[in-house]
C-alpha cells in the first residue's frame, strides 16, 4: 500500500499492484484511513515541514495499531547537525525512538540521483558545476536506499537499529565527472562553484527559500569532509554491493545526458 497525495502521480505504483491511498500528514483523518490495517510503515517526508509531517505520522501511526516504523532520514541525523534538514531529521529519529514503536532508521548518503539537475550543462557544455570543492562523499544511489528499506520492512533483524546507508566509495565530483566521460566517449569537466551559488543557482529555477538554504549547507559541510566516509551496511541489509558511480552513469545518467 502506498499513502500519496497525488495518485496520477503514482500510476506507475498502482500498475504494479500497489493499494494507492490518497492524503497528506497534514490531514490527520487521511493518515488514518491511510494507516488502518496496516503493520509496518516506510515513512518518508522531505521540505520544510519535515519534521512536524513526521511527528504527525509516528503519533497517528502509533494510535493505530502500526507495530513498526522504517524510517527513511538524513545522513548523520543530529539536533545539531550543519543543515535544517539535518537538525529536523535528529528531532524526527529522537520522536522515533521514544513512541515504544519497533523502528529502524535508515540515513541515506548524498544521492547519486540529484547529478541528474546538472544534465543541462553536462549536455550543452560538457560540464559539472557544483559546490562541493574537493570534498569526498558516500554517494549512494536511491535504488539501494529502496532495496534497503525493502529489508528492514520485511524482516526484524535489524530492529531497534540506526544505519548508515553509502556508496561503495568516498568519491568527489572529479570522480563523477570521469565516469560520466568514460561513459560518454568525451571529456566531462567537474567546475567547483561557492556553496552559495549552487543555492543561487536552486534559487534562479524556483527552489524554494529552505530548500536553497539547506543545499547551500551541505555543500559547505561537505566541502569540509563531513561526508567523506563509507559503510557496509547497505550490503548487510540487501545481500548484494551498493551500485558504484560506474553503474550509475552506465544505467542512469549517461542515458539521461544523450536523451536531449
């Protein structure tokens, strides 16, 4: 079953057999109906309101009957941490922890996915321009944080635990740009641009005021080295080695790239 606010946008989930049901954590009425009979739940929720759509989810959740929460949160997830985000997802897995439900909180890495904003000047210019400088990170590619989840629904194995979940390598953008060249046939170029233009940037094409903010944060942090890390949790979790940048640019991005 999948609760979702807009069902044409999940037509692809319902022709796959998936229960759509229709809400928003801000109408508690649908998260009821959404949640009822339900035994475990994935709960995802991103923006601004992050943390309060969470805490709703968890308290209706709990009332009822869910017995377990698989939560999908933010890499190292602290109240302190150097981004809103960051600091609403700690809020979010304390909440988690401390309504007696069974949970496993799942942290994802950087994705790989969100190098498909830079296709435009990957395709026109042959280049990537983002705000990480030499920084390393974990990238992970979201179909693993997905097989992840799938793993901690369905079995009780990793209850009660927080995780981590990476690539197979700390890379920086250098790296991504030479895979995507190796792919392509031609010279990819990786420009490192000031954190707070990537957020003027994200600004210019509609992003909203926190969401540029936040992406300006980690682009800082992640310049500094916070995410230059791995673990090996995505393949305890699923049996097989998270897709490594190689994979990515063959199955994702190169395609993505020739298509215009």
């Amino acid at each position: 079953m999948a609760f979702v606010r807009d069902p044409v946008k999940a037509a692809r989930l319902a022709a796959s057999g998936a229960t759509i049901r229709r809400g928003a954590f801000e109408d508690t009425a649908s998260l009821r109906a959404g949640f009822a009979g339900a035994d475990t739940v994935v709960l995802i929720t991103a923006g601004s309101a992050l943390a309060e759509q969470a805490a709703a989810a968890i308290d209706v959740a709990r009332a009822a009957g869910v017995r377990k929460i698989v939560r999908i949160s933010s890499l190292k997830a602290d109240i302190e941490g150097p981004t809103d985000a960051t600091r609403q997802d700690g809020r979010t897995e304390a909440k988690l922890r401390a309504s007696g439900l069974t949970h496993v909180i799942l942290r994802g890495h950087c994705f790989m996915q969100n190098l498909l904003a830079s296709v435009g000047s990957l395709r026109s210019e042959g280049k990537l321009y983002f705000g990480t400088g030499s920084g390393k990170m974990g990238l992970i590619d979201t179909r693993d944080i997905a097989d992840a989840a799938v793993a901690a629904a369905t079995s009780d194995a990793w209850d009660g635990q927080t995780l981590e979940l990476t690539g197979p390598a700390a890379i920086d953008y250098d790296a991504v740009a030479a895979a995507l060249g190796r792919e392509l046939g031609r010279d990819v170029t990786y420009v490192p641009v000031p954190p707070t233009a990537v957020g003027e940037a994200a600004r210019r094409f509609g992003t909203d005021e926190w969401t540029a903010k936040v992406l300006t944060d980690y682009c800082t942090a992640y310049a500094k080295g916070w995410g230059d890390f791995t673990t090996q949790e995505v393949a305890k979790l699923t049996g097989h080695e998270p897709r490594s940048i190689a994979e990515f640019a063959r199955e994702v991005l190169a395609p993505a790239v020739r298509a215009g």
